[in-house]
C-alpha cells in the first residue's frame, strides 16, 4: 500500500474506513508510529480499538462501569495502568492515522495501588510471588483487524522490551487467550501440546480458579499455535500451567512467563540493540 493510497482512504473521526483492506505485502511496507499514552483522549482510543475487537468481532461480555462512555472498553484496572499504543504512519510527514494496536501494562507500582494484578482474577498466582517485584503483566492486547500483521506485533514487542529495560523489570506475565467458540477443544489441544514443549520450570506452575475441562491424553493431530502465541513463544515465552476459563470473554486463557534474560539473541539485538 503506497503513501498515496492511504491517503486517498483517509481516516475519519470514528477511525480507519472499513473498506481498508491491504494485502499482507502492502502491510510490510508501512510505517508505524509507537507512543505512551499521556492523556485521556489517548486512552480512549485505545479503549474504542479493544471495543472494536472485543466486543464487536469477538462478542465479549464486556463487564463496563456504569459511568463508561459508549463503544469503550474499561474496567477498574485501567486508571492503574499504562497504555502502549501503535498508529500508521500515513504520509511523508509523519503524521499518523487512529490507534490500530494496543498493549495495556500494569507495572508492580500500579498493581499495589490497583489491590492486585488482573490475572489474579483467574489464576493463583502466589507461586510467582518471588518475581513480583520486577514483573509487569501485559493484557487488553488487539491489532485492528485490517492491520493484523507481523509488523505491529514486532512494533508493539520492541517498545515493550525497551520500557523493560528502561525500568529494570525482568519478567512479563500475562494470558494467552484461544477462542472457545468450538467449546475448548483447540484450547484443550494446544495445552497439551505446549505443556510437553514449553512449560516453565515447576516451581512457577500456577492453578486456573476455573480450569478448562482438558481432554486426556494427546490429540490425534497436534494443532496448530495461533500466531500471537507462536510469537511469544519465540521470544523465549514459557506456559505456567492448564488454561482458565473467562467467561466474559468466551475464551480460554494459558498463563504465561517471560524472562527478559530467556529472550534470544537475535530480538534482543532487534529490539533493544544489545
């Protein structure tokens, strides 16, 4: 997609057209732009794309204040947290286009003054106690559909790995999320898989408050890992234990772990030069 093609599919108010449809080529030759949100409207944003994901594609029930505007995403974690965000870039001159990816981090400081970490809400996490200090948990993660591509993942990643290491935090905890639209079973499936490849060392195993029932034994046809798994696995990324249940979001969560240290030479030296 060139520079003259987005502009001739310009943004409106409400975001990217839903006629933007560029082919997985063209979304290699765009530029992205990574920011912090530092203002409200700039969480909102955010808030809107996880709606648009969440709610609309996905059929979330999502669980908002009463308070909440329409067509956002919030729940009480929010305010606690920090907000990644990605935009296109639309033209030589830099300027960019709405947000169309977003990472929502809850840092150890802003987990205490939040009474605890999201993921608290389905997992017992008091095994990672010892890691809690320098740990950040990573959550609310969504590309727009029409921009779903390596690119803004390895954007997304690469800032993540440098505000780690701007900070001194070493671990990353969060949930990999698989649909349970076919009841469990590809969850059930890829737990079994990644549990005989990719399971953290035992002392780091967590329990699932509502664990996915799990079928026995291993599938006839190992399935095959979503790419946003496939990309935190290849980052070094290890699975705490069986999936939970999120009702809400008819979903099958995998706890997951990563050490900054376990990440390979080669994203290190692509994400933060060293």
């Amino acid at each position: 997609m060139t520079v003259e093609q987005i502009q001739r599919s310009a943004p409106n108010a409400s975001g990217w057209p839903p006629s933007l449809r560029a082919s997985p080529a063209a979304l290699q030759e765009l530029r992205y732009d990574i920011s912090w949100a530092h203002h409200e409207h700039e969480v909102r944003e955010a808030q809107r794309l996880r709606y648009r994901v969440f709610a609309q594609e996905m059929g979330a029930s999502l669980q908002v204040p009463a308070h909440a505007p329409p067509g956002h995403d919030i729940d009480r974690f929010d305010p606690f947290c920090e907000h990644l965000l990605v935009r296109a870039v639309t033209d030589p001159e830099h300027n960019t286009g709405p947000v169309i990816g977003t990472y929502r981090v809850l840092t150890p400081a802003g987990a205490k003054r939040a009474g605890g970490l999201y993921s608290e809400s389905e997992f017992d996490l008091s095994p990672l106690a010892p890691l809690r200090s320098r740990a950040i948990e990573l959550g609310r993660t969504c590309v727009h559909p029409d921009f779903r591509s390596g690119g803004v993942i390895t954007a997304l990643w690469g800032e993540l790995t440098r505000y780690m290491a701007r900070h001194d935090y070493d671990s990353m905890i969060g949930c990999a999320s698989v649909s349970m639209e076919d009841g469990g079973r590809l969850a059930s499936d890829l737990w079994h898989r990644l549990s005989a490849t990719h399971m953290a060392p035992e002392h780091w195993h967590v329990k699932p408050i509502v664990p996915l029932p799990v079928q026995s034994g291993l599938p006839s046809v190992l399935p095959e890992v979503p790419p946003l798994i496939k990309g935190y696995l290849r980052c070094g990324a290890k699975v705490l234990g069986p999936p939970a249940i999120d009702s809400h979001f008819n979903t099958a969560d995998l706890p997951i772990l990563m050490h900054i240290a376990d990440l390979p030479a080669r994203y290190r030296r692509h994400f933060i030069g060293a």
